[in-house]
C-alpha cells in the first residue's frame, strides 16, 4: 500500500470548501475527473456506510464500499474502504479487495485569511499511485473553480 498527498488552496472560507466538497450536485463535479458519472450513495454521518459509485463503459455500477471513520465538519473526513461494489454486489474480502480493504482516505481542511487549504492523504494500490498522481490535481482544480465563484 502507498500513502499519496495532494493539496490546493482555495480563496473561500472553509465552511463553503467543506459544503462544495460534500454536497451531491457539487461533489458530482469535481470527481467527474475520476469518472464522468461519479457519485455517492448514503450519507457523510460518521459510522455511516456509504458507496462511492461510478459505471463502467458498458453502463455497469461500480466503486467503493466503504465507511465514513471520522467526520468534524469543516476540519477533517475520513474514509475507510472496506470493499468493492459491483453491480449491487459487495465483495468485502477476497483477492478482488486484496491491497483496498482497510484503506484510508482523509481529507483535512485548514482556513488562514480567507484562503482554505485542502490537503487529501491516500491509500493506494502501488498499481494506481499514476493515475491519482494524474487525476487528483485536476479534481482538486475543478473543486477550486467551483468554490471561488
């Protein structure tokens, strides 16, 4: 498994970033970097179980089952992914969760004058650490073009 940092800073309070980052309409924007039809399903409530979902190219649902570990709005999220969706699947254990199961995603926000800082740290299979490497700027972009409006 390997850790990946990713940062930006936003010029909006923290309380808009958080807000943007989280809501549906919103989210679904800035993670169409990810996959054009990127979404979740359930909620950001602390202990919550919650599907990070996307479709394939043949239209098929898939993603991330996982949990919400910590949530103190506008200061830190964090994300366990226990297991994989497909379909309405979910395989929690076996080789297809092999190196995902368990994996953290945090999100910290921190607000100095006005400009919040968005720091994401990962877990990754060593496998995807390129495309994130490729996508995660472009999110975090797209993320900062929708909170400075």
């Amino acid at each position: 498994m390997k850790k990946l940092h990713y940062s930006t800073e936003i010029k909006a309070p923290v309380a808009k970033v958080y807000a943007t980052m989280i809501a549906k309409p919103t989210y679904e924007q800035w993670t169409a970097a990810f996959n054009p039809g990127s979404t979740y399903e359930g909620s950001w409530n602390k202990g919550d179980k919650i599907y990070f979902v996307g479709t394939d190219e043949n239209g098929k649902k898939g993603g991330m089952v996982s949990r919400i570990a910590e949530n103190i709005p506008n200061q830190f999220i964090s994300i366990q992914h226990v297991g994989i969706l497909d379909g309405d699947k979910e395989i929690l254990d076996g080789p297809e969760v092999e190196g995902w199961g368990d994996a953290l995603e945090n999100y910290a926000f921190v607000e100095n004058n006005g400009i919040t800082t968005v720091s994401v740290e990962m877990d990754t299979k060593e496998d995807y650490a390129d495309y994130f490497d490729g996508t995660w700027p472009k999110a975090l972009e797209i993320l900062k073009d929708l909170c400075e409006v």
